[in-house]
C-alpha cells in the first residue's frame, strides 16, 4: 500500500505539471483556469484526472489533453494517466483562481 505522504507529495509534482499545460486561447494554466475537476492516484500510482474545457466545441480539445497526458505521466513515479473530459458541471470564470482573473484581465 501506498504511504498517504507519497500519494500527497505525487499530487502536489502532478499539479505543478498541470500548471505548466496551458489553454492556448487564453494565456493562463488549466490548473489556475478552473478546468481541473478532480484528480486521484491509485496504490499503484496510476493517476486519474477528471477535467473540462472552456467550451464544449474547443478546437483545440485533443491538443490539451494530449499535453495533460505527457506531462503528467514524465513524472517517473506514475504508472499511467487517464484524462476523463466531464461537462458537469459547465465550467465557467468563477471557477478561475483570483490570479488567473487577474491574468485574464477579468480582476
């Protein structure tokens, strides 16, 4: 079984890879945007990450995800990673973080 302090410090080296994926339609990280719903790691290290984007139509949908997906899993300590695209509940900018407002323009 996994030590809860490795699965906390494994959490914390994925969210900073997920700050460096970013919305190429808007200047800020998908972390700091809202879009990352949940995100959860297996005994065995395998990582799930529940997530959305801005829009249901975005172009750019696969790129994203492909780029969650390498950057995550460069992190030698996880098995495999598995991105599941939710719509629920529809994101929108309250869900950004004070500094992606203010990164936006929105603050």
């Amino acid at each position: 079984m996994t030590d809860p302090t490795d699965t906390n410090e494994l959490k914390e080296k994925i969210i900073e890879q997920l700050r460096d994926v970013y919305d190429p339609e808007i200047p800020v990280n998908i972390y700091e945007l809202g879009l990352v719903y949940g995100l959860s790691i297996d005994d065995l290290n395998n990582v799930d990450i529940q997530m959305t984007l801005t829009a249901p139509g975005c172009p750019v949908a696969p790129m994203i995800i492909e780029d969650v997906e390498t950057k995550v899993y460069a992190l030698p300590e996880v098995k495999s990673v598995n991105v599941i695209l939710v719509w629920d509940p529809p994101w929108d900018e309250d869900m950004m973080s004070d500094e992606a407002k203010l990164e936006a323009g929105i603050l």
